[in-house]
C-alpha cells in the first residue's frame, strides 16, 4: 500500500490533536484514503518539553531542513502560530515542493496573495479549513457545497472567547472583567485576550471568508473592527428589555459590486439564531443566491475541533481533492472581477444608543433635534422614571433609531458627544433585524 508522509510543525495544544489522530486512528484513515498516513517528523521548538501526546521516537526535530529535504514527506501541516516565521517557513517548504496544510489565519489574512501565488508557482496546494470556525467546515462549504451561488451576506461568530463572554455577561449578569477571568480560567481565553477581544481574531477570519466568498483582498486596515472590551454590562440589561441579545458579528454585505465588510458587537433579537449561539461555540449565516439562507455551527476552537479540521485536509491532500480545489479556485489573485470594497460607513441599519445625561427639561428635545437634523427618525426610547426632586441627576437614556446611514449616524453621535448636559461615553450599536 502506497504510504502519504506526512510533517507536523508545531505540537501544542492543536499539534498534539493532529498527531493524536494520526497515530491512534491510522485504519480509518486508510479506509478513507487508500494510503497509509504516516507521521514522519515533528518540528519543534524544544524537543524536551512534556506534550500531550506520546511520539515514537525519532520524529522530533529543531530543523526545518529536515522537512524540507525528506524526500517522503509530502505535506506539512503548519500549526506553529505568529506570522514572520512562518510565513518564511512555508515559502520554503513549498519551494521544496512540499504541500502545505495550515491553519493559521494571521498568516492567511496578511500573507495569503504571496503563499498561494508561491504555491501556483511550485505546482503545490494550500489547504485552510481549520484557519476559520475550527471544527465547523465552512470552508468546505463555500468553496464546494455552496460553489453554484454567488454569496450576498455573511454574519457570523468567528470568535468563541468573545462569545463566552458575552453569554456569561447575559445569561449571568457577571461584569466584564469577571466573565474574562471565567474564560481565562476555563481555557477559552489567553492570559492576553487581546487579540480575540478587540475583534482582531474575528477580523482576520473574515478577511478569509471574503476572499472566499467574494474573491476580493481585503487587508485588515481595509475594514472596520470594533471589540467587546468596552461593553457595559448595562447595555447588556437594555438590549435585553428592548428583547435583544449583543453578539460579536463579523459582517459582510454585497449589494451589486459593492462589497462592505465590518467586526462589531451587533444587538440581534433573542431568537435569532445567531442570539441562541451560547458560551464558546462559532456560528456562520450565509445568504447565496441560489440557496438562500444557510447556517453553520459549532466548536470554533479547542484541540480536537480544530485537529480534525486539519486531519480533513490532510485527507484532502492525500487523495487529491486538495490540488483540484487550489487549482479551480484560484484564490488571492484578483478573482473578485470588479467586486469593489466600500466602507461600512455606507451600510444602512437600526441603531441602538445609550447617553448618561441630566435629568431636566429640554435634553430630550435637543437629543431628538440633532437626530433630525441627520434624517434619523426614533423607533423607542427608554427612560426609566427618576426619583421625585431629583432633578438634575444623572440618568441612563437609550434609544432606538429606524434605519439609517451609518455615516450620519457617527456624524449625529459626534454632535451629541458635545451637548452640555451629556455625562460619561456615548455607546452605540448596530441592530440586526
């Protein structure tokens, strides 16, 4: 039986899963590929530290060149982290005509056009399915299952550590800080949350989804993000008596060839489905339009969801799938026609928006005259009745607007921020109806 070699580098958390896989569950794979899949070398950074998976001995390495040079190694699974290294790294794997498996999003997010055009050049074939939504197979999806429709719309929850906080702020009634430490001690979070609360994580994801999607490059600075981090636990009590729940939505609209693209935390009514997505689960609505709506759900992160991302392209590579898809596809270069990349400020949409202001005459009536003045009509207001003679105190007024264009709804709440009786921040989101 013809044998698949197969190189790993990188054997943390997800690494170990990969060769947990390879090694314990060699007779389904062969069934499933007509090759044995044999793990060759496993390129570390040190060799002595404990890991969680026991290797036969002799697969480890510190050098790369072992890899490169191995002559029964035909792909490698990428499972490293970062971005500079790497990046050198598979430039030189695929320039030793080695197949590449990844599932490095940063990598892909600033690095895809150079990989995949390296990757044409050798005659070689990237695969990514692990690099969006972990176990959920929506790269798969969009690239096969769904390659007969032109995708309209992408929302989606790319990450599950902002996910599990926000659920632990609504479900539990528990601040930000404390719904962070939660995650951190569960494993859902890094000691740094940086990258997944401040949308960064998301971002990159959806920088994936819409060259995919859409065919188009868009770089990170290209797009819009906003994180969780400054989420007040009371606009998580408003949103719910307006009867809705706050998510962090990467989005995507495409209206004629106008492509908008944005990371925010959006205010989607308690049984939307995306709303019902709890702790640290990844959710994808997609609009095609031949299919209509489809969802996708499940383990977005973790070890096993995402080694068996991986494991299915290796799969993938192994019998050939790979290669015809990377071939066909022709992503990262310039395959989005004259799909052009706008801002989100051109979208339209609902709007919620909370103000701390004086309680006394006349706020209201110059709140809804600056409103006016941008052509942004009020659907419902909130604001609860203060103590008798307590006039001048400080009181929580939100609003809910109908549709309006994004940018004049920035331009109003920049007018807004300098009313006189304003007290504290502005905080406004999207609404999703």
């Amino acid at each position: 039986m013809e044998t698949y070699g197969i190189g790993l580098i990188g054997c943390g958390t997800v690494g170990s899963g990969v060769a947990r896989i390879l090694l314990e569950h060699t007779e389904r794979l062969t069934a499933r590929t007509g090759k044995k899949l044999q793990l060759r070398r496993v390129l570390v950074r040190d060799p002595a530290k404990r890991r969680q998976v026991e290797l036969p001995p002799g697969l480890v390495t510190t050098r790369l060149e072992d890899l490169k040079t191995d002559p029964n190694i035909q792909v490698v699974a990428e499972l490293a982290g970062g971005v500079d290294w790497p990046r050198r790294a598979v430039l030189e794997l695929l320039e030793a005509g080695k197949d590449i498996v990844t599932a490095n999003k940063a990598l892909l997010a600033e690095h895809g056009a150079e990989l995949f055009d390296a990757g044409r050049r050798f005659g070689r074939a990237i695969a990514f399915e692990a690099s969006v939504a972990g176990g959920v197979p929506i790269i798969t999806a969009l690239t096969q299952s769904l390659a007969a429709n032109q995708i309209t719309a992408v929302q989606a929850i790319l990450n599950g550590t902002s996910n599990f906080i926000l659920t632990g702020m609504s479900e539990e009634n528990l601040p930000y800080r404390d719904a962070l430490a939660e995650a951190q001690r569960l494993g859902y979070a890094e000691a740094d949350p940086t990258l997944d609360v401040d949308g960064t994580d998301a971002a990159q994801k959806l920088a994936i989804l819409a060259q995919i999607a859409f065919g188009v490059n868009a770089r990170l600075d290209s797009f819009e993000r906003r994180g969780i981090a400054e989420i007040d636990s009371i606009d998580i009590q408003y949103a719910r008596e307006l009867g809705y729940t706050i998510k962090l939505l990467a989005e995507a609209w495409l209206s004629g060839r106008k492509l908008a693209l944005h990371v925010s935390p959006v205010l989607l009514r308690k049984h939307d489905p995306l709303a019902l997505v709890r702790g640290p689960y990844n959710a994808i609505h997609l609009v095609g339009d031949v299919v209509g709506d489809t969802l996708f759900y499940g383990r977005g992160a973790g070890q096993m969801p995402t080694a068996s991302a991986v494991v299915a392209d290796l799969i993938d590579m192994a019998v050939g799938r790979a290669h015809n898809t990377f071939r066909s596809l022709r992503l990262w270069c310039g395959n989005g026609g004259n799909i052009e990349l706008q801002p989100s400020s051109t979208v339209r949409s609902r709007f919620y928006l909370r103000m701390f202001v004086e309680d006394r005459p006349g706020v209201l009536a110059q709140i809804c005259t600056v409103l006016a003045n941008y052509r942004i009509s009020i659907t419902s207001l909130i604001q609860h009745e203060a103590l008798e003679d307590h006039e001048g105190d400080i009181v929580p007024l939100v609003i809910m607007t109908h549709t309006a264009s994004t940018a004049d709804f920035r331009a109003a709440v920049a007018d807004l921020a300098d009313l006189p009786f304003l007290r504290e921040t502005i905080a406004y989101y999207p609404v999703a109806d």
